[in-house]
C-alpha cells in the first residue's frame, strides 16, 4: 500500500471536526471544487459545531477579561470544555484533538500525513488572545500551527488543514500519480510545469519534455526536484542527505 495514500487505511470516511464561533465560515473553499465534489459524494465528512451554543448565560458569553491584566479577551474554559465534550457525546471521541495555535507543531507533509490516517480529527479555533491554558491541559490537546505568524483566528489554519488532508484521500485527485508527484514527496519540491502553446513569449518549453523520452523526462524532473529544494529549501535537503546516509549505513 502506498504511504502517499494514508487514508487508505482507514475503513469508514475521514471525519473533520471543528469548534468555532462562525461555523457559517465552513466548509468554504474545502466545500468547492475536487474536496467539495468529495464530500458530496461521502469520501470524507465534516461537522462543524459552534462554540456559543455551549454558553450557559444568557448572553452567550464564551470569553473574558485575562488574569493578570493585559490586552485582548480569553475564551473560557468551561465553554471550551462543554464544546469539546459536547463533540464527544454528538461524534465520540475524535482520534486525534487539535487546537490551531501559532506556538504549536508547525504543520507540514509528514504531519498531513498522520491526521488523515487518523479516523478523525477534531480540530478546536480560538478567537482573541486565544483559551484558558487549563482546559488545553486538562483536554491533551495537540497544538498545530501554519508557521511563524499570527491570524485572528483558527477557522482559515483549520482549513487549510482539512484540505491539505482530502486531497490525500483515495478518490478525491482522480489520479493518484498527481499526489505522488507533488512538492515533499520523497522530501523533495516539485518540478516546474508547462503546457500549451509550445513557445510563449519567446520562452519555450523545455525539449526534453517534448521528446517523447520517458526516461529523459523522468531524469530531468527528477533533477529539477533537486536542484530547486537544494536552492530554496536548503533545510528539507540537508534532512534528505542525512536519511539517505543513515539508509546507506543500515
């Protein structure tokens, strides 16, 4: 079985669940195009609940003032608690619990990976300063981040999230060669890309790719590949080199 399809593994449809207080926010761009189509068609599944309705006064609050002064609101534990818990009771209790932070685990490829082997993933957004730091302890949930910056929410990183993992999914590309190819398999960037016309703007696809040589143009993309993780991602290809050396050395 093929580690590109880690889905795969799972018997039942890969099951995405959010926490949020705008849950008009979804499925957004993950309800359009090949994921939308996908999750019409049962691939996949996506409940989104929203956090408010686990407040208990009248006016819905889920936030308030942070202890030792400062600026901003900080969402409440208990609201949080209730919301999480009320997933569990609707759900049962997700495989993996996420709560989308910019001090998290940054999310890359390898970490795509596991989510979407997992059978479900429950993925928590914060608003404001963010939540009470004890029902993150008491619930063990994982915190994920997009990289090095901030945005005013969760629901946009959650996202992310859940297409970076559909497209994973058997069936939701059509071609399963498109994933296999794609930038971080092998822990290498992709290749460039051309299509029609041949020549545009003086600027003409390269031969090899018109020669009709499958080797050659396997062996060029291959070098490619190389090339452009060695300059831009310097980083990737320093891992690369010490994995293939520790393979080398058994």
């Amino acid at each position: 079985m093929s580690m590109s399809h880690p889905a795969a593994l799972n018997p039942s449809p890969w099951h995405a669940q959010v926490l949020t207080l705008f849950p008009e926010m979804f499925p957004g761009v993950v309800g359009q195009s090949l994921a939308g189509r996908a999750l019409e068609d049962g691939l996949w599944k996506l409940d989104v609940l929203n956090i408010r309705d686990f407040a208990t006064d009248k006016h819905r609050t889920v936030d308030d003032t942070p202890y030792g002064g400062g600026a901003g609101m900080v969402m409440r534990p208990d609201v949080i608690a209730s919301a999480l818990r009320g997933a569990e009771q609707q759900f049962g209790r997700a495989a993996r619990r996420i709560y989308l932070s910019p001090r998290g685990r940054v999310l890359n490829q390898a970490l795509v990976e596991e989510l979407v082997a997992a059978p479900s993933v429950l993925m928590l957004c914060g608003r404001y300063e963010g939540v009470d730091q004890r029902v993150l302890d008491a619930e063990e949930l994982e915190e994920v981040s997009l990289g090095d910056f901030v945005l005013a929410g969760g629901e946009v990183a959650a996202l992310t999230l859940i297409e970076a993992c559909t497209r994973l999914i058997p069936g939701v590309m059509g071609n399963a060669q498109t994933v296999d190819e794609e930038s971080f398999s092998g822990g290498l960037l992709e290749y460039p890309h051309y299509t029609r016309p041949p020549v545009w703007e003086n600027r003409a696809v390269p031969d090899v790719l018109i020669s009709g040589h499958h080797e050659k143009v396997k062996a060029w993309r291959q070098q490619q590949s190389e090339s452009l993780t060695r300059e831009r991602r310097p980083d990737l290809w320093e891992i690369r080199e010490k994995l293939k050396k520790i393979e080398k050395n058994g």
